[in-house]
C-alpha cells in the first residue's frame, strides 16, 4: 500500500496533464501541434512549483523511464514488415537517404556548433526518425538529460509546424504526383501528426501514401537505438580510462548496454506482421501508446526547468533548422534523380 502511494500521486499528475494536453491540441487546426509538444511544455511550465513537493517525484520518475518504454514497445503493433515491401524500393532509398543526411550531417553541424553530442544526437534522430517518438526511443540509451530531450522536442516540432504549412503550397508549385508528394511528406517531415496534415492537406491519396512511408520509417528505430547503445558504452569506456588514468581496457557488458525494450517492440511488429492483430486491435494500441508518450513527456516536462534549457543558447535550434531543411531538400533531390515526381 505504501509503495502504490509512493507512485500515484506523480502517475496521477502526469495522466492528468497528457488529458489537458490532448484537449488542447484538438482545439488547434488539422491538429498542427500534438499533445505530446503541449505535454512538454505544460510540464516544464510546472517545473517550479511540482518540484517544492517530493510527493510526485517517485511516480513522475516512472513514468518517464518506465512508461516511456512501454509506449515505444505498444507502437510496434501499428507497424508490420509487409508496410516495407509496400511502400517499394524507391521510398527505401529515399529514406536511407533521409536518415544518412540526418545522422551525417547532425554529426557535421553538432561538431561545428561545439554542442553536446548527445542533444545533437537526439536532435537527428526527432529529424531522421519520428520526431519526439525518437527522441523518447534514443534519450534511455545515451543517458540523455531531461532538458536535451525537452529541446530536441522543441527544435523539431516548431520545423514541423512551418512544413505542415509550407510542403502542400510547394509540392502544388512543383507539380508533384499524389504519390511523390507522400514520399516526400513522408520522409522529411518529422512528427507522425504532421505528416497526416501535410499529406491531407494535399490529396488524400498522398496523405495515405505519406502514413505508410512514415510507418516504415518509424522502424529505423531498431537499429539506431542499438548503434547509439553501444556508440555510449564506448564513450563511457573511454571516459573510464581516462578518469582512472589505467591502460586496461574495461570490456564493455552488452548484456547490461542492451536496450531490451526494443526486442519487445520488434517482437510487436513481428506479431503484428502475422495478421492475427485485427485493426481494430491495432488501432487501440496506437491511441493507448499514444497517450502514455504524452504522459511520458509530460514527466520529463515536470523534471525539467526552462532555465536550464535556456542555457543550452540558439545554436541547437539553427541544428534543428540546418539538419530538417537539408533533410527536406535531399528527400526531393534523390526523387528527381530517381524519377518519382
């Protein structure tokens, strides 16, 4: 009993945010702006006065950590393998593309702009990837700090907001194909929610197309996390060496690095790829892993001060700006070489 007291009064505060979280973002137009960023954002908003009470923070420590896991492990079942072989080989390439400009060029420009490489980290993956699901996915296994992960999520959703905006104007400029256009959303526009808005607010062919592209993105999840895991465990090995100042190399305990979650979510899209999981099923999960993630990154919000944050300057902002626009012009750049307009 006292320990089901320990964790409610923080599980109970984070699952009242993510329903004010969600109620606001459904007030904004074609959904611009998801719960989770409001979440965020509330939360750190309550920062200074959650933080005067040791009363929630056993409970909003699990739900960041554990909670955060179990939303990631629950998005496996809207995905399956057969989504790959459907989008085709030319959105394949496009993505690798898209995920090699992400990662390469954020590792260029962290390094130019002298930032901690794990906000930079965090930061291609949220444009790589998925957005904030990313960023929740990688934060675990790098260690990330609460506020990296609060200005990840910032950098890349405010890219988001002007895309929703700005692609379907373009892509009618140019002269794009329903299905070019959802290549296109689907690979360079960051969160799920503004993908659906900007493939929409072209066709509703491209919206669908963009959806299933993005899904398939989505899987990249697997194996970034693990490289980041084991990118972590060598810094950490190193930094090791150093402090103790020993010319023994410690070995590294994969089985300690290992992300486990991810097996759980893999095996997910596995059980989700046999077709036993009705849609409807599968529709429940979505929305259920959906609103943990928002009560996930309503905890790190309440753990996170925007003083703290600020100090992290403007420069990561312009590496969320640089990265998503080069991201963009790459994804429609490897499409003209490949035909897809």
């Amino acid at each position: 009993m006292k320990t089901l007291k320990k964790y409610s009064a923080g599980i109970l505060l984070t699952i009242l945010l993510a329903v004010i979280a969600l109620l606001i973002s459904r007030f904004i137009p074609m959904h611009l702006i998801s719960g989770s960023v409001f979440s965020l954002i509330i939360g750190m908003l309550l920062n200074p006065l959650i933080s005067k009470y040791t009363t929630f923070s056993t409970g909003i420590q699990f739900v960041s950590k554990r909670v955060l896991k179990i939303s990631i492990v629950l998005m496996g079942l809207t995905l399956s393998f057969s989504q790959v072989l459907q989008v085709g080989k030319y959105s394949l390439i496009v993505m690798c593309f898209t995920l090699f400009t992400a990662f390469g060029g954020g590792y260029l420009v962290g390094k130019l702009f002298n930032m901690n490489w794990k906000l930079s980290s965090l930061i291609s993956a949220g444009t790589g990837i998925c957005g904030g699901s990313a960023i929740a996915a990688i934060a675990p296994v790098i260690d990330s700090q609460d506020k990296d992960i609060a200005y990840a999520i910032s950098a890349t959703f405010i890219f988001d907001v002007i895309m929703v905006i700005l692609f379907p104007i373009a892509g009618r400029y140019f002269g794009m194909s329903d299905m070019g256009f959802g290549l296109w959303a689907g690979t360079a526009v960051n969160d799920t929610s503004s993908v659906v808005a900007a493939g929409y607010a072209f066709s509703d062919a491209a919206g669908a197309y963009s959806v299933i592209v993005k899904l398939t993105r989505t899987l990249s999840i697997i194996p970034t996390v693990m490289i980041f895991s084991i990118i972590n465990a060598k810094l950490n090995q190193k930094k090791q060496i150093i402090d103790n100042k020993s010319i023994n190399k410690p070995k590294i305990n994969f089985k300690k690095i290992f992300p486990y979650f991810i097996l759980l979510f893999l095996l997910m899209v596995a059980i989700k790829s046999t077709g036993i999981i009705s849609n409807s099923i599968s529709n429940s999960a979505s929305n259920i892993s959906k609103f943990l993630m928002i009560m996930a990154l309503g905890a790190i919000g309440l753990k996170t001060n925007f003083k703290e944050v600020s100090q992290s300057g403007f420069k990561p902002m312009m590496h969320g700006f640089i990265i998503s626009t080069l991201v963009v012009v790459v994804s429609f750049g490897v499409q003209i070489l490949l035909g897809q307009l």
